[in-house]
C-alpha cells in the first residue's frame, strides 16, 4: 500500500471564511442595485467618510455574513475579504446610518423588490410569460427584553412577524415587518398592488395563500389586478355552502393525494359574493376522501380541503 506524503509550505496571504461573499458582489453589480436603490437613500450629512451607498453595501454583505447585531460590524472588519470589499464601517456608523431611515423612506425602499425580483426572474427565465406567486406570513422568534414590536404570536412565542410574497422560483417581491400579533392578511392588499402593478401586463399571473387571506379585499385587488387565484376557505365559509349544495354537487375521483390518501374524490360549486368587480361568484373547489377517525363533533364522514378559485 501506497503512502501518502503530504508538504507543507508557508502562505503569507489571510484566509477568509465569507468567500461566497464574492458572488453576491457580483449579483449585487450585476443587477445594478446601486443604480436601483441608491438615489431613495438617506443623503449625507457631511462628504467626508463613507457615503450611503458604502454603508447600504455593507449592510447587505454584513447580512449575508450571518451578522447578528451593529457590535459585529466591529468583529466582523477583522476579516480580510470582508475588509476589502466594504472597507469595514464601524458599528457606531452604521448603527447611524440605519437610525437615519425614515418609516417613508423604507417604504420607498420597500416599493423598488418588486422591479428586482422581476429583474433577476427575467435574467433567470428570459421567456417568462407565468409566475406563481405564494402568500404567507412568518414569525420571528425574538429574545431581546426592550425590541420594538415583539408580542406573543400564533405560536404563543415572543416575535415580530412579516408579511411575504414570493414566487414560484423563491423571489421575494413584497416584504413588510409587522408586530408580532399581527394577523395574517394584514398589510396584503398592499403588497399585491405594490407588486402587480410593476409586473408587464403580458405576464399571467398567479395566486396562492391560505385561509388567512380569504377576504373580499383580497378577491377584489386580485380580480382588478386580472390575477387567477386559488385560496383555500375557512370552515366557517365552505361548511355552510357544502351543506346548501351537496345534493347538487357531482364527485368524480381523482388521482391527486390529499390527506395522506389516495382514495379522493374531486367536485365544485359556485360561490355567490357581492361586490365583487364584474362577477358575482366565484368558484369553489371541494376535494374530500373518507374520514377514517372521526370525532364525536363530526357530522361529516369525508374529510374536506375546500379553496376559492378565481380564473380568467
């Protein structure tokens, strides 16, 4: 058997651990982030030092570094990559910085993903003519004792919660940071119009989101945005329209797996609403499949996944 000699010889250069720190380099010039964001940030008081762009730089590679707080900017500066790519401001710069942000201007801010998300879409998928977007909020564990915001979740922990929107390829077009005790379909009318509004008009676009978001106000910013969605319904919605149209409704089986079963059964009916923007319905697709252990509250044998569809 062969041994393995090994050499060691001395290298004077340091060594980082944030290497792929290079790559996001290259998509923040590729995509020309400064060019999109740099005008609605906040001016400088003094020209000395480091501009804003320098500082709003920083923030992003420092987040993508994993920093966790303004003190690690300090720590963080004794890394030669992350030194020569930003010239490391310190902690007391940015923290500044960061507390020079207006609510408006954030929100300015904020209104500019939709037009890079949609930037970085079309360099990944030149032909795109569909998206796919998903809803949905997220909690936030927090642990600091004075945050602003933090309140027990759903979960019954202490967070902050944001709404969301992405794609189907896990672009983030629309964000916003709320309290903690915020419910889900806070803030999403908003978030639908901000994105839609700066997405082509050739661009078929798709919805879908949980209960949460079954809303008219929801429907009627999707209808007028020429947007298809899907949403699934609250029980309090689809139990009394099942039970009005059961008789009526005609199931077919399908092959799609719902409830870890294959035995499903797939039917639809329609949903009257006023006030919806040139319609007067909507369509509601039930898919059922046998209720193996039901409780003593349940009056039905079927267990049910029931979700309202708007369609062009």
């Amino acid at each position: 058997m062969n041994k393995l000699s090994i050499n060691y010889s001395p290298f004077a250069k340091s060594l980082s651990s944030f290497s792929g720190l290079n790559l996001f380099d290259d998509l923040i010039h590729k995509f020309e982030i400064r060019n999109l964001f740099g005008g609605e940030l906040p001016k400088k008081q003094r020209q000395r030092g480091f501009t804003s762009w320098n500082k709003f730089y920083s923030g992003i590679l420092g987040f993508v570094a994993g920093i966790d707080c303004l003190d690690d900017f300090d720590w963080y500066g004794n890394d030669p990559l992350f030194l020569k790519l930003t010239n490391s401001p310190s902690s007391i710069t940015m923290g500044k910085f960061l507390r020079s942000f207006h609510s408006r201007k954030v929100e300015e801010i904020r209104n500019l993903l939709p037009i890079l998300a949609f930037k970085i879409r079309r360099s990944l998928e030149p032909k795109v003519h569909k998206i796919v977007f998903k809803m949905d909020s997220s909690d936030h564990q927090q642990y600091g004792l004075k945050s602003e915001g933090v309140a027990f979740g759903y979960k019954k922990f202490l967070c902050l919660n944001s709404q969301n929107l992405f794609d189907d390829k896990g672009l983030l077009y629309g964000f916003k940071l709320r309290s903690g005790n915020t419910h889900s379909c806070v803030d999403a009318t908003e978030l639908i119009h901000e994105t839609f509004s700066k997405i082509p008009k050739d661009i078929k676009k798709y919805f879908v989101a949980d209960s949460a978001y079954s809303t008219m106000e929801i429907y009627n910013s999707l209808i007028n945005h020429n947007c298809n969605f899907v949403i699934n319904l609250k029980s309090t919605s689809w139990k009394p329209l099942l039970t009005k149209n059961r008789k009526r409704m005609k199931w077919t089986p399908t092959r799609l797996k719902f409830f870890e079963s294959n035995n499903c059964q797939i039917s639809s009916t329609l949903y009257p609403l006023k006030g919806l923007p040139g319609r007067e319905f909507l369509r509601v697709v039930f898919i059922r499949t046998p209720n193996i252990n039901p409780t003593k509250e349940d009056n039905y044998p079927y267990r049910y996944l029931c979700s309202c569809h708007g369609h062009e």
